[in-house]
C-alpha cells in the first residue's frame, strides 16, 4: 500500500517534509486520545501540531472541541465550563 501524493510546485523540498511530520504527530495525539463519536475533546496550545490534533478530533467525530491558545489545566477548565454552562 503506497500513500503518495503529488505536491505542488511551489513548496520547497524542506515545506514538503515538514507537513507530513506535524501532520501525523496531531493526528497521532487524536488517535492516541482514543477519541469516540460524541466525544467533548480539549486541545492546549494551538500551533501546527494543535490544529492538526484538532482536524483529527473532527474527523474522529468528536462532538465538543475545545480549543485553547493557553497550556494552564485551570485555564483550559474555564473555557470548557463557560462554553457549557452557557449553553
């Protein structure tokens, strides 16, 4: 099984290989997360890596995910109980 994709002819060869690697490491915390559908997913720290992990809850089904530009457990707490208890 080959997993090969053409790129375009505007990145450069280091562009190229970064995008796979921090693409598998936040697909690789959502599956690592044993994410369900229905889930409620926190994602800390919204860099490449945090973005990847967060396209990979969607595409697990994750139901609620929320996202958090801070790493502070009690930050992230506040977030998750504003976004539920408004709603």
């Amino acid at each position: 099984m080959a997993n090969l994709s053409p790129s375009p002819d505007q990145l450069t060869a280091g562009q190229i290989l970064m995008c796979p690697d921090i693409m598998l490491s936040g697909f690789a915390g959502a599956e690592n997360g044993k994410i369900r559908i229905g889930v409620i997913v926190a994602v800390c720290a919204l860099g490449p890596i945090g973005l990847c992990a967060i396209a990979g809850a969607k595409l697990m089904d994750a139901a609620t995910i929320v996202a958090a530009p801070i790493c502070s457990y009690r930050d992230v707490w506040t977030l998750f109980a504003a976004r539920h208890l408004t709603t």
